[in-house]
C-alpha cells in the first residue's frame, strides 16, 4: 500500500519577493546563532534556511540573465556613482 507524505513534510511556499526571502533567512540564522532552539527545530530550520538561499541565488541568477541581455551579453562590473 503506498504511502501518503504527511502534511507536515511539505514545507512553506517561498517568499514572493527576494526581500522577504532575505529577511526570512536573517530571522533564521539569528535563531540559529542563538543556540536557544530545541533540538527538534534545529533540522527544520536549517532545512529551511537551505530553502531559502538556494531560492534567493535563483533570483540573483535570474536577474544577472537579464542584465547580461540587456548588455549584449557583456557583464559589465559594477562600480558606485562616485568611482564612475
């Protein structure tokens, strides 16, 4: 008889924007550093930190493709205002 996956195993929809993901990943590694989580949270939240980053470097690549087409495929660096 095949298993059904616990609704528990299903992790939150990511954030909408990349702000809000940066966010969610500050609170998490804050708890993190904070040595003051139960042992159980500890995976969830790692987990979930992983989730987290590995969505936020998605957008940055996504944006970094549009930059690169919008420069005829040259990434040009980046320098401040008062450099340029």
């Amino acid at each position: 008889m095949p298993r059904k996956p616990a609704a528990s195993a299903q992790s939150p929809a990511l954030p909408a924007t990349y702000s809000e993901a940066v966010a969610e990943l500050e609170r998490i590694i804050d708890d993190l550093e904070s040595g003051q989580l139960p042992l159980e949270d500890l995976l969830s939240h790692y987990q979930r930190g992983a989730a987290l980053l590995a969505h936020c470097r998605e957008r940055l690549q996504t944006v970094e493709e549009q930059v690169k087409r919008l420069d005829n495929g040259v990434l040009k660096p980046w320098l401040p205002e008062d450099e340029a």
